[in-house]
C-alpha cells in the first residue's frame, strides 16, 4: 500500500482506501459501463429509460429498459421510443412501444446496435397518441 493510500485509510476510514484500490485495478475492455438514464411525462404519458452500454464502442449493443405510464383514463394511449445521437450528429428516432392497457404502467426490454455511425447519446421521447397521431410529447437525454 502506498504512503498515500495508508494516509487516506487512517483518515478518512477504509471506504477511501477501498476506492483508491477499485480505481487501480483495470476492469475487462468488454465490461458493462454504469447505466445512464433519461425520463419525461407530457399530459397523459410518462416514461423512463434505463440505457446500459454492454459494449465499449460506439457502435456497441445497448440494453434498453423502459417503463411506459399511461396516466389519464381519456382513452388515449402512451408511447415511448429510443432517440440516439449519431456519430454523423444526426438524431435517430428508434420504433415506437405502445401502452395500450389503460392507466398504468408497461415494462419494456429491448436492446439496440446501430452499426453506421454508432450511439454516441441516448434519449427518450414519451408520448400521448390517437391511432397514428400524436397529441402531445416530451423529450429527454441522459445527462
């Protein structure tokens, strides 16, 4: 252990030394990075996304959560869809999932690759729809 580690365990407790040695210790290139989350409600709707990059490139597959909330008994449904941004700078809006069960909330898991340009931010985009049309949305990406 070095002067620095042994310094900080005796005055900052074993929780720092237990940092400073998970930091020094390289992990697998193919290791799944912490997840990133992004979410929004509009009238009606309501989403959350749980994106997990399972691979280290950009063109990498991702492990897509969502959680769809239809909040409002108005006989409208929700949708919510991936948005990922390009390594072209483009926005790509990924297929639509419905909640067609009423109020209450719908689990998707999905994932995705994009081998073209890569994924290089993600999104969500929740909304209120009628058949085809969309009545109302919000958009929102990870931090």
């Amino acid at each position: 252990m070095t002067k620095y580690a042994k310094l900080l365990t005796r005055g900052t407790g074993v929780g720092a030394a237990a940092f400073l040695l998970a930091v020094a210790i390289p992990g697998s290139a193919q290791a799944a990075a912490d997840p990133v989350y992004a979410g929004c409600s509009t009238t009606g709707a309501s989403g959350l996304l749980r994106d997990t990059q399972l691979t280290e490139s950009p063109g990498g597959t991702h492990a897509v959560h969502f959680e769809i909330s239809d909040t409002a008994a108005d006989r409208h449904h929700a949708r919510v869809r991936y948005l990922t941004k390009m390594g072209n700078g483009k926005t790509k809006p990924w297929k639509w999932h419905p909640n067609y069960g009423g109020v209450g909330t719908i689990v998707v898991n999905t994932s995705a690759k994009d081998q073209d340009n890569g994924i290089f931010r993600v999104g969500i985009e929740v909304a209120r729809a009628e058949g085809s049309s969309i009545l109302n949305s919000c958009i929102a990406w990870e931090p």
